[in-house]
C-alpha cells in the first residue's frame, strides 16, 4: 500500500479537474484514471485515484505575461490615454464609451452575475453570454463534434480554450 501513499480521494481529484465526483467515477470506469481503494481500520475503503492520470487530463495552465512594473498612479494614467484615444478613433463621447466599457463588463459575467473570464469550465448559457453565438448553436456543435464538451451531471459543460477555438 506504500506505492498509494501520494494517491488523491475522488473528492480531491474532482476539485483538482474542476469537475464533479460522478464525473471522476465516469472516468474510473473507462479506465481514463487508475484507481484503487485505500483501507481505513473500522471503515469502509475509499477509492483513491493516480494523480499522475489527474495532471495529464488537466489542460495546460495560461501563463499570464508579466507584469510591466508600472504603478498604480501610471496604469490609471495609461488607462484615461487609452479610453481618450479609443473614444477619439471612433469618434465616441465620453458617456458612450462608459456605456461601452459597462456593456463589454456585463457581457463577461455569466446568468448568474459571475465572471466567467476567469473560469475554465463554461455552461452553454455562460458560453453563449461570452462568445455571442446562440445557446443552441453551441448544443448543435457540441452534438456535431465541433466543440469539445463534457456532462457534469445534467449540464454540459464546455472548456474555455475550446470555445475560444471557434
């Protein structure tokens, strides 16, 4: 049992892919994760996963560039120059550039009033929210093979890197 030592629960597993434990079982049974039980004395045993199989599954991490070192006094500077230079180029007052900016930022949230710029795995609606195609369109391609989804549960759910593909 040594070997097992470093080895995840499934509940830990699922956190790790962002993903639900039933989904983690799924993969168990298609053999797309080993597994193996750990004994407990008193207890019954729990089902523990190679987190080597969990590091291959998990999609590669965006690097983000670094920062430029600029303080807060200048990046609010480069801001105000920036949002003046957009407004100008496209000839746009001040007010319909604050309803832009407002819009773009509501555009980025999710049904539910969550960023979804931030989250890696997408649910049609937030999908749909983001890209701007129909929730069915994206149903269509995912049932066409076009777009990479996975069931959680009930819902679809489509990874972000997919999406941004289309």
């Amino acid at each position: 049992m040594a070997k097992h030592d470093h080895w995840v629960t499934k509940a830990e597993a699922a956190r790790r892919l962002d993903t639900s434990i039933r989904n983690i079982e799924r993969l168990i049974a298609r053999g797309d994760i080993e597994s193996s039980k750990r004994t407990q004395p008193g207890r019954k045993p729990i089902t523990i996963v190679n987190p080597d199989d969990l590091a291959r599954m998990q999609p590669p991490a965006h690097v983000m560039p670094p920062e430029t070192g600029a303080t807060g006094e200048t990046q609010a500077l480069q801001r105000a120059t920036l949002h003046q230079q957009t407004a100008a180029a496209f000839s746009l007052t001040e007010q319909q550039l604050a309803a832009l900016l407002q819009h773009i930022a509501t555009i980025a949230t999710g049904p539910a009033g969550e960023r979804v710029d931030t989250k890696r795995w997408l649910t049609p609606a937030e999908a749909a929210a983001l890209s701007g195609l129909s929730e069915p369109l994206l149903r269509r391609l995912i049932k066409a093979g076009e777009l990479f989804a996975r069931r959680d549960g009930r819902e679809w759910k489509i990874r972000r890197e997919d999406l941004d593909k289309l």
